[in-house]
DNA sequence: CAATTCATGGCAACCGGTTGACAAATGCAT
DNA sequence: ATGCATTTGTCAACCGGTTGCCATGAATTG
C-alpha cells in the first residue's frame, strides 16, 4: 500500500474551490478506512463500538481519523439509527422571565452531557405548542415541555413516540418535574400570620394552568392551618399590566397581604399600589411567586416564594438523558423544594399607615 | 382501546420486532408512491420540485401522502442535499437578560419560516464558543453570532463553510448586525447638556467588548460635541454585583450624570449610591444601555439607550435565511437604531439634594 | 407526414454511517 | 495435529430521500 497523501489536506493553499456544493467536503468513514486498510464497517465499530475491535486495529483507525481530522456526519449516523443526540425544548412564552432559568438549566446539561437543545414557543398557544412538539419530534431524541398547555392526552399521545419530561405540571404516566409549592407557601402565610394580618388575597393566572390550581390550594390549605381567611381574585393576563389591573380588586376586597401567581402580577400590583398612595409593605404586604430575574430591582424589593426554575430545567434534561439512556423512571413527579425568600415587601402591618 | 403501558425505556433484551425502529413507523416516500401508483422518484419531486410532474400526478401524490400523514425524514433528506432548515445561535451567556430578546427575536423569524432555532453558549470564554459553533456547524445550515468573544479570524473561518451572521460586533467580510449607538448617545448627552451638567462618567463594559469601545467612542462624541467633559471608570464585570462596585469610584470622579456599558450596571450602581444615602436622579443622574426586560422595575425607573435587541435577532435571523436562499448580501452591516427612553433616574441637576 | 422539441415519469446511483450474518483467524484443550 | 469455541474483520443490505440521465409519448413545427 503506497503512502499517498489525501488530495485535500492541503489548507495552506489558495481558494480550494471545488465544482459544485459550498466548500465543505468532510472525511469519512470510507477515507479512514483506505488510510488504514481496514472495511468501512470495521471503521464504524471502531469509532462508536468500544471493544468490538482489537487493540491495534482501534488505535490504527483512530490515529488515521485524527490525521484527517474526521467528525461523524450526524444525519447519516441519524438515518439508520433514529438517535440524533439533540433534544427539544418546548416554552409556553419566551418573553416570559419564568423560563429564563429554564431554558439556561436545560442547556447547561445538555451541552455538558453532549447533547444538542433545540428551542421552540408555543406562545400560550395549544395549537401552536402541538404543532411545534410534532415538527421537533421528527428531529430529537426527546422533547421537554415546560408548562405546556396542550392536554393530557396530547401529551400521552407524543409520549408514545418518544420520551416526554414535563416542568411545571403534573401528568399521570409522564415523568414530571414540579416544584412542591407547600414548603415556600407555608412559610409565606406563616410569616403573614406572625405579621398581623387575617386576610390574605390570592390574584390568581391564567385558568389553563394547571399550577396557579396549585398555588390556590396550597395557599388555602396553608390559611386553614394558620386560621387566616383566604380570598380568590382573577387576572386577566400573568403579566406587569394584568398585575396593575388587579389592583382595584385586591383593595376591594379588603386583605391586608397578597399572594401572587407570579411575580410579574406582584410587580404590577405593587406599582399601581404605589402610584395610589398606599404604602407597601406598610399598608399592604405582597408576595410574589417564582423569584424572576429582577424580582429584586423593585423598591421594596420583592418578597417571593421561589421556585428553583434553573434546577427544574436541569433535572428535567438529566431525567431525559437518563430515560434515553435506558435508565431512570419512565414516569413519576419528581418534587423540587420551593422556599419563602423574604424582601421588602412583606411585613408587620401598620393600619395608620407609615409607623 | 384498553390501557396499555408503553414499554418505554426497555432497551434490555426485551421481544425487539424491529432493529433501530425508534417506536414510531412513519410512512416514506416508498409507501406513497405504492399508493399512487408511480416511482419514488416522482414521489420526491412532487413533494420538493414544484411544476417538476403533471398537475395530474401531483394530486394523486398529495392525496396520497395526506392519506398516509406523511412527513418528511430530515435526516433522510439531509443526508445527500446537506440542508437541514436548521440554523444555530450562540450567545454569550444565557443568564444575561440582553440575550432574551435577541433569542426571542430569532427564533419567532425561524419558525415562521419554517426553521429551527438550536441554542448554544459560550459562557463568555472564546474557547467554549468556538468549540460550540464547531458542533453546531455540523448540523445546521448557517450560525448566528450574539456578541462573540472569539477573534475575527475564528469567525471569519467559520463563515468559510456555512453562511455565518454576527449580532453587537462589526467584522470586515462578515454580515453584520449592529445597533447604532451615536443617536440614542446623543440624545442622552444633550438631555443631559440640558438638565445642566457638566461632566459624564461612563461604566465601561468587559475589555473584550467590542460594543464597550463603541459606547465610549460614542460618549465621547457626544460629549464634545455639547461641551462636556467624559470621563472613562471601568467595571470589573457587566452584572449587578459589578455595577456596585463602581459606586465609589463614580463618586470619586465628580461626575453628576452616569452612562453605564449596559442596563446591569446601571441598577447595581444605582442600588449603591441609594444605599449610601445619595438621591437618584437629584444628585446623580444614572442612563443604561439596552433596555432590558426589569429595567423599569426600579424606583426610580431606569432611563436607558434602548438597543432594539429583538429587532436585532429578527434582523440577524432574516439576512441569514435570505443568504440561504441565495439572495442577499454576502457581507456588510446593518445598523439598528437606538432610542433614548426617558424615566426618573435621570434629571436636572439638585446640587443641594432634594428640591 | 416526418422531424424535432418538450414535458413527464422511471431507473439507479448516490449521501455516510450502522449492523446482522458470516468467514477467517486465533486461542485452547485434547 | 485435530476439534471446538471465541475473536476479529468483511460483506452487503439497509435507513429515506435526491437527482442526473434516459426512455417514452405527446406536442410543435416544417
């Protein structure tokens, strides 16, 4: 076998233009194999089936693949196979600050585990969260859903196809990742009561939420316990402004502390509050949900319950990964704990106002 | 239909009917044209080139892949055509708020022409985001850029191969998106000029930003041009924490009004100086830059250079699929405009505190 | 009516790895 | 040296589209 030189290894040279497609032509299998006298075949199991060849033959192969500077073409690997070492990463909002951490949690373990995220929205959008989840589901190994809107079924039914991990919701037969929200409201209504107050209010999101439900359930039961009353108002939208217009309900309705569905619906309550003369926390103690980038700008800075949005994301990627990799449950809820982080806006109440 | 569980992670040594059958059969190109009654080959044109067969056959075609709800294997296609209506974008660091319009921006122009966005980051090292856009390279049909931290030469080479997009950096034979700093700069320096004072400090950002100098030249500018003297402060880093640390040397320096590199800055230093009892904006004036998501939620609000971050993904987003689709230009930048938006940390001048 | 386009569909060779089946080579005990 | 089990490498058939080339028949033209 003569020592003959690859034409193309030759980068110090001018514009290596070559008829046709743009200029990438890579190495293959079938170039490593010429190199070091072996079958293509036996080049693959080299590369990707440790131990199925010798020793020698290994380190043959894999020193001709360096010098060629070889990397796997990941559709061909793809077309036998079905893996493609990427998962998806389905969003109800990105403008939403809530999956800031999410998103940045998800990638962070995707990437450290060699795996490829690919992000789509579904704008609030069932419809449009479906579409998104089938047009993914033909290009990764595994989808996650953070918050979805879709149904149950739907759900299921993608579930079928490949695995599914679910953030923010719980779905029988779907391996879940949801915050407990009990501990962090606990200790929110806990440090109401020990504050004076008797009433608290809960400015609630949008009805297909599966978590504002729990947010209100937990905040009753927490009232029941303390012996505080609890009250339920509505928002239009989870947002700053849905947040604003809430104000007139939360003064009507007569509750001297405030659970929010968000912590965009706190800092939209607490500046309107603000603009209406009433004093937070003096008059009126608010208390978010989430803890959201810039949840601390505010003055007084915000009191939250927070959900480990960052960690959600990453325990959802790893129980992913796990699952693809033929590990772990292929359903259950996982729990991740939710903690009162105590700011400015909560505290002793002052019905004469400033002390 | 009966509640069966799906075998899911069983990829032990169970009953395997069918080797690399990832769970789901799809119908292929194959089945239709059975269906149809013609060649693949047709079949695949009817699909990918149209006026390429009869109207006739065309029908019977996509009647036949309706029937059979086909879709597209990506990989199969990408296999020999190289195209994967896939494109990357690598961002600096996910946890920094600047980031989200621009991903938002670009994956709201991807998907709406029926691209996918995959999402990388550097976490502001050179050498994780060249790694990075090497992977990414592979598997998608063009790169986008947000703010890179590798050298020139790096990006132009990548750009060697697949259609590459730059976002916050102007590089020589690179597409280009870049807001343009001169008229949001001069319209805070002339309100500055105008609330009566005389000498600005500007926050200066990373020394590796290239949009930092910018700024600065900017200020510069600006400033001669209304007769104020600019006086440069360095940061240690672009966050909240580092916009603290600037307090002290901001007051050293005598300067009443502030520009600071980015919005972060701007609220940690306006944090400080609150906390050390200095009135904002009665004593110091405080700009941003960028108009982040939260920058309105401080008391007071942040007055900011508004960077149009995701007119900037939507831009970088459009000039990289135009590129793809063959038109466009191969080079040469676009500039966005910036704004000034005016709120309450910037004012006159009240040498003797409140008024 | 013959000659020449032109539109249309079929054939088959790819793209680059993966993998079941099998043969050759090796090891080991007899 | 023979027989048998075990490695190790090769062959070839995929995976599912794409596309250059060719054959066919219809349409156009002289």
């Amino acid at each position: 076998m003569t020592e003959h030189t690859v034409p193309h290894a030759a980068p110090s040279s001018g514009p290596d233009k070559k008829p046709g497609r743009a200029g990438k032509s890579h190495a293959t299998i079938y170039d490593i194999a010429k190199v070091a006298g072996v079958n293509p075949s036996t080049v693959s199991r080299a590369l990707s089936k440790p131990g199925r060849v010798s020793a020698k033959t290994q380190k043959l192969i894999e020193e001709a693949a360096a010098g060629l500077d070889y990397q796997v073409n990941p559709f061909a690997r793809a077309l036998p196979t079905g893996r493609t070492n990427t998962f998806g990463l389905i969003v109800a909002d990105i403008t939403n600050p809530t999956f800031f951490d999410i998103i940045r949690g998800a990638e962070t373990t995707a990437t450290g585990r060699d795996y490829t995220l690919v992000l789509a929205e579904s704008a609030e959008s069932p419809a449009t969260e479906l579409t998104a989840a089938r047009r993914l589901m033909a290009t990764v190994d595994g989808l996650i859903l953070a918050s979805p809107r879709m149904d149950d079924d739907n759900i299921r039914a993608l579930a079928l196809a490949k695995p599914v991990v679910v953030i923010n919701r719980e779905v029988e037969g779907i391996p879940c990742v949801v915050p407990d929200v009990n501990k962090g409201i606990g200790e929110a209504v806990r440090s109401m009561a020990a504050n004076g107050h008797k009433k608290v209010a809960y400015v609630a999101g949008p009805p297909q939420s599966w978590m504002s439900e729990r947010r209100w359930e937990g905040l009753q039961a927490a009232c029941e316990w303390s012996r505080l009353e609890a009250v339920r108002l509505e928002s239009a939208k989870p947002t700053v402004d849905g947040g604003r217009q809430t104000a007139r309900d939360v003064r009507a309705s007569g509750a001297t502390a405030v659970l929010t569905y968000n912590d965009l619906l706190a800092i939209g309550l607490m500046q309107e509050l603000q603009a209406a003369g009433i004093l937070v926390p003096d008059q009126v103690s608010i208390v978010g949900f989430d803890d959201i980038f810039g949840a601390d700008f505010t003055t007084p800075p915000l009191t939250t319950v927070r959900s480990p949005l960052g960690e959600c994301g990453e325990a959802a990627a790893t129980r992913l990964l796990d699952l693809l990799g033929g590990s772990g449950d292929p359903a259950g809820t996982l729990r991740v704990e939710t903690e009162l982080v105590l700011r400015g806006s909560s505290g002793r109440i002052m019905p004469n106002g400033r002390s």
